[in-house]
C-alpha cells in the first residue's frame, strides 16, 4: 500500500501519517546499500523528492498535525500544529542515506535548510527544551517541553538532534576526496590520511569561510566543497590565489592538488536577502537572509490572529527594497513602509 506505489513513482502520501512512512523509506535505503536493490533505491528517491519538493514548507519541515495534505496544497495548512520535529530528523536521516549513494549539493541544500530552520530552531536555547511541532501559523508562539512531565517522541529524536550537529558536516568520497557539505565551525580529525582540518566561518553573520590544513606529510587528493543553492558569486581562494572554478554536475567546487601542511582555502558564499513563495499563494512569501529563514517578532503574548498579525503589502517581491539592517550580527532587519498596520522588526 506503501512501498509498491512509491516504487511506481505515484505519490499516495496525501493523507498518509508523515513520521510512520520516513522510517519504512530509511529502511528501504538502507537495504539498498546493503542488497544493491534498485527498486528500493526508487522508493527512496522518489520519495524524498517527493516530500521535500511537493510537500515541505519554507523551514524544511514537514506535515500539518502530523499528516500530509494534497502535495503543493500549503497555504491554508499553516496552524499551530505543522512540522512535527521527528519528521525532520528522520529526514535528514534519509538524506545521509542518499547522499552515500549518490552525492549531490541538491541534497545537501535541503539538510542545510532544514537543520537551520526547524532543527535549530526547534530547542529553546534558554534551557535546552524542545518542540513537538514548530508552528507556522501567522501569529502563533512555539511551546516546549518540560524537564520531568514530557518525554514525547520528538522530546527523545530532540535529544539527539541538538548533539550531533557535527555529523554530516564532512563525507569521505569512494575516490579518497573530502566532501564539504556544511559550514560550521568545526575540526575534522581524518586519521587514515593522518591530517586535520579546520572550519573557520560566522556563517550566516559572515558570508566567509576558511578551511585551514594540518598535516606533517604532504598529501594528495580532492577538496569539494558545496555550492549552495542561496549564492551567488561564489570565489574560492587557495593560500590567497583565487580559483577559477566552477561547480561540478553534482554541485561541488572541486580542488584537486597536493596538499601541505597550513594551507588554507578561503571560501566565500555572498548572501542577500530573498524570499520563497508557498507553492500554491505567489503572494504569500518566506524571507530568507542566506540560508536563514527570518522571522518576526512580535512579543511575548500571542496577537489575535486576524487583527493582531502585521502584514507586508508591496507588489514588490525583493526583500532588499522594504528591509534595512539593523544590527549585522544579530542578522535583525525591520520593515521599511511595509508592513501594516505597524512595521516589524
């Protein structure tokens, strides 16, 4: 009822439970890299493309009270219950799986996304507790569990997900090259080569990255670091000499050389401000700033929701031209003659 459809390329995930199904799909994954079965490599293709392009929202996450809608039918399934926060992590899960297989930036822009924008966003950073849903209704207010009252199934996949958010940030490929996938300050400790690696980066307050080499032998292989789907102008220096590079079929800068002890390759990843439509609402949009979603502050207490919301109104679609910056680092930016019926910031 499941499997065999999906096999089929037939979407019958309407109405289905999102978090049953994203385990049945890891398994069929998984056998794959175990029995070679192409047709669960089909399952597991097609259903996450499937899910992450006709069925997620702007966070990443996915499902509106756990189940899933129509595909590409959004806007008027945003309440206080959409993106439970065990689908997400299942989801990355599945990407992991995939991106053994075959890797690619495609699937790595949608982790990225989705870790920063409802993983990260899923923990209350005051005192670690987490969210069952992230919530997307205009106007509504996330709530956490308790220390000792609430062990939910999102509450034991939270646990994990804010520990481990070193896992995926470098691959080894079959070739003996180093996947860069995300850009995260980070140490990477290859033993088999014998040489460690350091990500510096402020990403998203600073659009540069830079991966310093130590080693006590040279050595040879491949660097390929993503091209995020968000840049644009991507540059890539190595010990200061620019790079003239382009991204690969499966979208990596790929830098093949003999590396030295210190050499340092310079990335840089310039962000704007941009917006993503719901699939089936042009009108209504999501502001991005690089790879982070922004979102509005609105106090403490939760606004009516038909009075109490602001809304922007502009025929004009680029954020750049009704948001000013206020404060670079904390990446704060408030509306300018845009929103009603009071500006937001």
């Amino acid at each position: 009822r499941i499997l065999d459809p999906l096999a089929n390329q037939q979407d019958i995930l309407p109405g289905k439970h999102s978090n049953t199904q994203i385990p049945k799909i890891i398994a069929s994954a998984r056998r794959h890299e175990i029995t070679g079965d192409k047709n669960d490599k089909a399952i597991a293709d097609f259903f996450w493309k499937t899910v992450v392009y006709n069925h997620s929202y702007a966070t990443g996450g996915n499902s509106n009270y756990e189940y899933l809608s129509e595909p590409n039918k959004l806007n008027d399934k945003l309440t206080e219950n959409t993106t439970e926060t065990c689908n997400t992590y299942n989801m990355l899960k599945l990407t992991g799986h995939l991106f053994t297989e075959n890797p690619s930036a495609e699937l790595f822009d949608f982790y990225e996304k989705a870790l920063y924008n409802h993983i990260l966003a899923s923990q209350n950073h005051d005192d670690g507790m987490m969210c069952y849903f992230v919530p997307l209704r205009m106007g509504g207010k996330k709530e956490y569990s308790d220390k000792f009252n609430t062990f939910t199934c999102c509450v034991g996949t939270g646990m994990e997900n804010h520990v481990k958010y070193n896992e995926s940030i470098y691959f080894r490929g079959s070739d003996g090259s180093l996947y860069v996938n995300l850009f995260i300050p980070s140490t990477l400790n290859w033993k088999e080569k014998g040489i460690k690696i350091t990500q510096q980066t402020l990403l998203p307050q600073s659009d540069k990255t830079q991966l310093t080499i130590n080693t006590t032998k040279a050595s040879t292989f491949s660097i390929k670091i993503r091209k995020p789907k968000w840049s644009e102008g991507v540059t890539i220096a190595v010990n200061g000499i620019s790079q003239k590079i382009s991204p690969d079929e499966t979208g990596y800068f790929v830098i093949n050389r003999t590396w030295k002890n210190n050499d340092k390759i310079t990335y840089t990843t310039p962000e704007k401000l941009h917006t993503e439509a719901m699939p089936d609402n042009a009108d209504r949009r999501a502001v991005f700033y690089g790879p982070v979603l922004l979102a509005g502050v609105l106090g403490t207490t939760e606004p009516d929701p038909i009075k109490g919301v602001p809304v922007f109104v502009s025929a004009n679609n680029d954020p750049k031209d009704w948001l000013s910056v206020v404060n670079q680092q904390e990446l704060k930016f408030q509306t300018v003659k845009t929103a009603q019926p009071q500006e937001v910031t």
